[in-house]
C-alpha cells in the first residue's frame, strides 16, 4: 500500500503562513484555549467525581477535546473560551 502526502518533503510539519487555508494565529489561539479548557474542566471533574456527590454517569472525552473545540468554533466564530 503506498500512502501520498500531500505535505512537501522539505518541510514536514510546517505550517505555511502564506497558504490561504491555515487559519489565522488568533483563531488558531482560541481552537487551544477552548482544548484547554475542556480537559481542565474534564479532569476536575474526574477528580471529584468519586468523592460521590456527583451521581450521574458521566462520559469524558479526554484526548477528543479538538473535535468540541472544532465544532465550537464552527458553530459560533465570534465566541471565545
């Protein structure tokens, strides 16, 4: 099976400032704010949650914070962490 990158050879990982297509540095700021945000949240949540007040189950997402940021962002633009 041969995989092709789309990604120049020359330069593995960069992020061409130049290309139209990369987001913006804010909104590239905010997309990790609201990453941080959601696995702060997450595992303080984790961390109270055997002390049994919280009796709901309850479905962490750690390590899947970009895909709430992504639609976050998407969904409301304007909105910040």
């Amino acid at each position: 099976m041969t995989i092709i990158s789309s990604r120049p050879k020359s330069s593995p990982g960069r992020i061409d400032r130049d290309d139209p297509s990369v987001l913006p540095r804010d909104a590239r700021l905010a997309l990790y704010r609201w990453m941080l945000k959601i696995r702060r949240v997450e595992e303080r949540v984790q961390a109270l949650y055997p002390e049994g007040d919280m009796r709901c189950p309850t479905h962490f997402s750690i390590g899947q914070e970009a895909v709430a940021a992504g639609a976050q962002f998407l969904v409301s633009p304007g909105a910040t962490p």
